[in-house]
C-alpha cells in the first residue's frame, strides 16, 4: 500500500486476524488506534493473505511476493521457483523454502554442506524462520516449532486451530478449538490485566512506606548530630569537674583509718557473732518446715497402709509394721512449733539494720590519731576565720603538691565520695556519647544500603512468609533470612543469610493463573552462608521475584545439594506504568 511503513504490516494483519473474537483491553488499545489504516488496508491484506504460502508469518510475507521465483532469505545468492516452496525437501541452506514443513527442522550452525547450498561454506545453515505459523484466529497466533509440524500430535497449546497437522498424518485431525481457548486465555488475562493493576498500586503504597521510613532514619541522622553536639559538651564539663574534685582531693589533710579500741574490737566480734547466729536460725527454721511436710507425707501413708492391709495375711513383718504404728500414734507427740512462736522466730530472723533493736555504729570507735588532733585545732578559731583559714590552708597544699614539694597524703586505695561519683557520671556521659555515635554511624550505613529501586524493599525489611512443601514448611523474611522448618517438630535449619539484591535471567512460561517468572531479567535476592549441610557447602538460597499482587512463595526447588532456589511473588517489583497498570520490570508485554 503506497504511503505505508512496511514495518506496520505485520501488526495490522494480526488485528484484521484477530478483530472478530478479540476484546482484551491491551491489543484492543492497539489495534483502535489503527482504526483509519485498518479501513483502508483490509482489503489489500485480505487480498494479499492468501498469496502467503503455508506457514509464513506477516512479518515474513514480504519475501514471499514474488509469484515466479523465491531468494532464500539470508541467503540471497541462492534463487529458486516459487514451485519449490512447500515442496518437502529443503532447497535453501536455511529452510525458508520451507515455512510449512518440517523438511527443514534438522537445519543448524553446524549443519553440513550439500549439492544446492550455492554459496558453498560462507552459507548461512541456521533457519531463517521462527516456525510454523498459526493464525489462530479467535486467539492469538503464535509459531510452533517445525519439528511439530505433522507429526500427528496436536500442539493446541501453540497451534489452537490445528493448522500445523494440514497432512492429517496418520489420520490425525486436529479441530479449530481457538474460539474456546481464546475465550477461556482472555477471561483469565483480564483476572491477570486487573491483579497487575492491583499490584502496581500495592506497590505505590510500598513505595510511599519505604520514603517515609527513609524519612524517619534522615530526620533521626539529624537529632542524632544534634544530641551528639550536647553530649560531647556534657562530657567537657564533667572532664572539668572531676578534674577539680581530684585537685580538691589532693589538697585535704586525710584522716587515718586508726586503729580500733578494744570496745570497738568487742562490738565488731559480737556483731559477727550475731549474724551468724541469726543466719543459722533461718537454715534451721527452713530444714524444719522441710521435715514436717515430709513427716506430714510419711504418717498419711503409713494410716492408709494401716487401714487398707489385709489382716488375714500371715506376714510377721506387715503385722509388726503395723503394731508399731500403732504404738507410735497412742504416743503423746510434742508440738512442732506454733504461730506465736514462728512470729517470734520471724523478728528474731531479721537483721539488726531493720529491726534496729542495737545500733552497732554507736558502739563503733576509733583511736584518735595526730591527724584529727590536727582537726581538732581548727574547732577552737572563731567560725568566720575558720572556713577562711582552712580554705588557704587547702590552697596552699595544692600548690606544693603540684609544683613537687609536698607528697599527697592520700590514700592511693582509698577515693573520696566526690570524685567517684565525677567519675561515675563522666563515664557515663561518655558511654552515652559512644552510644549515639554508633547509632549515627548505624543510620548513616542505612541511608547507602542497596533496598533496590525507589527503596522499595525498606518497607519489607523484616517482614516474612511461608509456604508448606511436603515436610517442611519455608520461610522467607525480606532482607533477613531463609529458614526451613520441620512440620514433625526439631530445630530450623537456616537455608541462609541475606547478602545482596541481584538480578538473574530467566526463561519459563507464566501459567494460566499467573504464578510464573516468565522471561527475561528479573530481580534476585541472595542468601548466603546458612547452616552447614553435611558433607557438603553452607546453605545458600537464591530468592527469585516475580510481579504479583501479594507476597507469595510459589515454588522451591533444591537445584544442587543445599543450594535452593525460591520463586516468590511480590508487588515490590512491578513497575507502575502511565496508565496505572503494574507491569513487572523486564517482562514480555504478552498483549
């Protein structure tokens, strides 16, 4: 048709193939906006359809116009009739004479030469052509390989109207059944059209989570920064604080720890007693409310054995069991104990500290030494010179101690009240410094890890799903791990830790409800270094995503010992379109 990009043709033959029977909204879309050329072209393409020979696609019809002679299409030295299409042998190196046969479905690189390859060995041998085409009209058409042609199977999941079985070999016929799998391919592609759509909104919503966690961690990095300025200046002062308090400490005159007097050597002896014997009391109170429930037990054993014996058993040894019980039950039995006596026994059972009945630090003394007498001298100045003196004499003792000339008399065992508790809190100032630091450093490392694209999977971090499979029932939490678990019961076995978000490609078919990788490069997370399988590697799983509308497991395979492989649906990698379907990244438009 003059005017008309040859490039458009196969399409506009697809949708006048498939016009009559076709309602999904993706090719429909299409096939509308073709609508002024479509009107105009009909009958040019109705006209020239039938010239197509048997098994040529339209966008392989061009190099078959001709009605006289045919160029094999990759290699164009090589003219045959028209007469020699479809005639069963294969004429061109790479089968294009061939479209509707199977003569040439040996053909290959390594292929050798033959009598009509006329190019000799810069001959191309690989086939020209995708397969046998079907028009399927009611579905979609589709290429069958060219070994299936006539081999008197009927490939209806390619081939829908049976035009690949046209030799009826073996008294093979295929019916036309397109109109029924079309209707039934399209009622599911809709269910799939709309789960996509579904899938893509999902994954807006992901999206937006995964910002506002991101958010969340941007705006923690800047209080974090904030927090840190003020504790670094916290722990300055009390850097400066102790410092001070350990200057004031070397300036004192210390008391010496002096010796006891003997009253304070007697009270020290009598306390230690006392508690040891209060200790003792509660040791014994606690064995003997042992042995009176096991008394208690033994006697109502010993009644029941009494009253359930059989007298008229001639056993001597039964008879003086039972004599002697009851002997031991007409004795009087003394009392074990009552509640005064337990009340009494409870206030004697507490320390001196509580119930303070003696005040042991009243009766604690110590022999004065020289340096409280030296204390002692400050007591007889008048109270507004005594601070003022003592302040001097304290500045003065700093002095010489720090420029060498005096030695400090304290105690290197012994620190003040003062400086521990300046100590104290300037380890914990720093302690708590550290601590946000790291949490910054944390935050930071955050920001930088790979959560795949628009972040999404920070708004699955930690989240996890399952699946049954035979005995086991396996686990997948997002960015964390893989676990397999035991329906019977035992420990879980880590089929591996994450390690990165990767890609993979893969080539499956997607079947009819949808839970498929199909083709093409997909997103891949990979678990690595899990429990040790014996005899054998760390276990490894390689998490392969699909676009879906929920967070699904579909399949797990064990490709080679301990190393799985998950195919697992989720909204997180579809891509949202224009139009606001979801379409997962790198996926075959299959409309």
């Amino acid at each position: 048709m003059p005017g008309l990009d040859e490039n458009i043709w196969p399409e506009l033959v697809h949708c006048l193939d498939i016009a009559h029977d076709y309602t999904s909204s993706g090719l429909k879309m299409r096939c509308t906006n073709y609508a002024p050329l479509l009107i105009t072209a009909a009958q040019a393409v109705l006209a020239a359809e039938p010239s197509r020979p048997r098994g040529v696609g339209p966008e392989h019809a061009k190099f078959y116009k001709s009605p006289d002679i045919f160029t094999c299409i990759s290699n164009p030295a090589i003219t045959l009739s028209s007469s020699q299409i479809n005639d069963d042998y294969c004429d061109c190196p790479d089968g294009s004479d061939e479209p509707g046969t199977s003569a040439c479905s040996y053909l290959s690189d390594l292929s050798p030469s033959y009598a009509s390859d006329l190019s000799s060995d810069n001959a191309s041998r690989s086939i020209a052509l995708p397969g046998f085409y079907c028009k399927n009209k009611g579905h979609q058409p589709n290429y069958v390989p060219f070994l299936g042609v006539n081999d008197g199977v009927c490939d209806y999941d390619l081939c829908c109207d049976g035009s690949d079985e046209w030799a009826q070999v073996g008294g093979v016929k295929c019916e036309n059944r397109c109109n029924e799998i079309g209707k039934a391919w399209r009622k599911q592609d809709e269910q799939r059209q709309k789960s996509l759509g579904a899938a893509g909104k999902r994954r807006k919503e992901l999206v937006a989570e995964a910002g506002r966690l991101r958010k969340q961690v941007e705006d923690r990095i800047q209080s974090l920064e904030t927090e840190i300025q003020g504790a670094g200046l916290k722990v300055k002062s009390l850097e400066t604080a102790l410092a001070d308090a350990e200057r004031q400490e070397r300036g004192k005159v210390v008391r010496s720890a002096g010796k006891a007097s003997k009253l304070g050597t007697l009270v020290q002896m009598a306390k230690d007693r006392i508690e040891e014997l209060r200790e003792s009391l509660v040791e014994v109170r606690e064995q003997r409310d042992t042995a009176a429930v096991r008394l208690t037990e033994l006697e109502a054993l010993l009644s029941t054995f009494k009253a359930e014996y059989n007298p008229n058993f001639n056993d001597e040894g039964v008879k003086r069991a039972v004599r002697s019980w009851e002997d031991y039950v007409a004795r009087d039995k003394p009392a074990i104990g009552d509640a005064a006596h337990d009340r009494d026994l409870d206030e004697i059972s507490k320390p001196d500290s509580e119930t303070g009945v003696i005040k042991w630090s009243d009766w604690e003394e110590r022999e004065e030494s020289d340096t409280d007498v030296l204390y002692k001298i400050e007591e007889y100045l008048p109270v507004a010179v005594r601070g003022w003196v003592d302040q001097k004499l304290r500045d003065l003792r700093v002095l010489l101690i720090e420029n060498g000339i005096l030695a400090t008399s304290a105690d290197p065992g012994s620190e003040s009240k003062t400086v521990t508790d300046a100590r104290d809190a300037l380890n914990a100032a720093q302690d708590g410094e550290n601590g946000l630091r790291n949490e910054l450093t944390g935050h930071k490392d955050d920001l930088v890890k790979d959560y795949g694209m628009d972040d999404v999977f920070r708004a699955l971090k930690g989240q996890c799903i399952s699946k049954d499979s035979g005995e086991y029932k396996y686990e997948l939490c997002w960015l964390d791990k893989t676990t397999q678990k035991s329906k019977k019961g035992g420990s879980h076995t880590g089929m591996g830790n994450f390690a990165r978000i990767d890609s993979t490609t893969v080539d499956d078919d997607i079947p009819p409800d949808g839970k498929g990788l199909g083709s093409g490069v997909r997103v891949a997370l990979r678990y690595e270094n899990g429990q040790h399988c014996w005899n054998g590697p760390n276990r490894s799983t390689l998490v392969v995503l699909a676009c879906a509308e929920q967070d699904e497991i579909w399949k797990i395979t064990e490709e080679e010992k301990c190393v799985y492989r998950m195919e697992v649906g989720t909204p997180a990698v579809c891509e949202v379109l224009d139009n606001g379907k979801g379409k997962e990244r790198g996926a075959r438009d299959e409309l």
